[in-house]
C-alpha cells in the first residue's frame, strides 16, 4: 500500500511553545490529507480536512488559530499547534488520499505538554 | 448526518474461528467509499478493507470479507480464521463527499482473539 510518514513520532514541550508535526506522502500524491486527534482507548475525531493550495477546512469546536495545518505541496501537510497547553497533549494522527479510494495513515505523534 | 455506528464496543473470538464486527452509517448520497481500518497496540492504522458503493460485489481480501447492504446502509466485517496477531481495535469508516471527502470514523470495536 501507499507510504504515509509522519514526524516526529513523539515530541514534548514545554507549555507556551508551539510544536510542528510533518505528514509526507512518500509514493503517491495527496489530493487531500485530513488530521486527526485520538485519545486513549477511543476513536479518530476530525480536527480539519486540507487541500493541495487552499486553506484547510476546520470541524466545529477545532481553534483555527490554535492548530494551524499548512498543505504546500501535494506530498507534505504540517499541524503546527501553536502556545500549546497541558490539555492539547494527545495522540495526532495524519492521513493521506490518493486519486483513488485509499486514505493512507502515518504513524502518529504523541505529543506531551509539560 | 455524518454518522457511523458501531454497536459493538468489545468482542472475543477463539483462535480459528470466524467472527463478524457490526457497522451502520448515514448517508443520503449514492457513491461513496467505506473502509475497515485495524489499529493495534502500536497505534498504527492499517487499511484492512475497502468497498465502493457502486460496486455490489462484496470486497474480499484473504481472510477478511465485507457484507455489504447498501439499502440497510450496513457493512459489515468478517475475519475467518482468526489469528492472534489479529488483535486489535477495528474502525469502521466513511469518506463524505458531499462534505469535502472527509473521512469520518465510528467509534471502534475491541477485538481479542484468544488461544
């Protein structure tokens, strides 16, 4: 199947800081890439959906200004989480669609705000 | 709505035999694709099966099949001959077109295969 990584694979930082996680598809070219948040034991709630060269479209409840997604290119989206807080530590995941019907998922970050 | 139930939190299975995970959604649209995603302890998401809508044949891949009922808007999961290594949380899921292909998740089922 298609490549998806993402980096890094864990990352803490201090609380106040801001914090850039990279989603690259490695062998196919995204038409769309979405990002996800998972807490423990639960299911993968969509924070936005993001498009080659336009501006990501954000779920309701989801901080624009706080997670700002950035899809420059057709192979790379970035989540940066900016003035991070204890309460955005969590499990993001990044996931990638082909011209296909796959949506391909990197390995996700676990972020920890300290 | 963009909705997509699965019923079952939890389920067990002896090892070798087959068990079935339940998944139902919402849509009003006609075309539209549905997957099964396993994430195991890594948390790794892994693309089990997919099914376009407009294809009435089942997807089969190995040991897993799908049922899928359009009309119920059912799509159901079966593993055949279970494996350990088949432990995991399975994920049903649902690309929305009509909502900017976004990809939307039911809330999982825990499945443990023992020996």
């Amino acid at each position: 199947g298609a490549v998806v990584s993402q980096h890094p694979s864990r990352v803490i930082c201090k609380s106040g800081t801001s914090v850039k996680i990279e989603c690259r598809s490695l062998d196919f070219q995204a038409t769309t890439m979405f990002w996800y948040r998972q807490f423990p034991k639960q299911s993968l709630m969509l924070m936005a959906t993001s498009n080659e060269g336009s501006k990501a479209t954000y779920e309701q409840g989801v901080e624009k200004d706080k997670f700002l997604i950035n899809h420059a290119s057709l192979t790379l989206s970035t989540l940066t989480v900016t003035s991070a807080h204890p309460e955005d530590s969590s499990f993001y995941i990044c996931s990638a669609r082909d011209m296909g019907t796959g949506a391909f998922f990197g390995q996700g970050t676990r972020l920890t705000v300290v | 709505a963009q909705t997509v139930t699965q019923s079952q939190p939890e389920m067990s299975v002896q090892e070798a035999e087959t068990v079935t995970l339940s998944c139902t959604y919402d849509t009003s649209e006609n075309n539209y694709y549905l997957f099964w995603y396993k994430q195991p302890p890594s948390r790794q998401m892994i693309l089990v099966i997919r099914q376009e809508a407009y294809k009435q044949q089942n997807a089969t891949e190995n040991r897993f099949s799908v049922n899928f009922q359009k009309a119920a808007k059912s799509f159901s999961l079966k593993i055949s001959d279970s494996q350990l290594g088949d432990t995991a949380m399975y994920f049903c899921a649902f690309i929305y077109m009509e909502y900017g292909n976004k990809l939307v998740f039911g809330a999982g089922t825990i499945l443990r295969v023992k020996s």
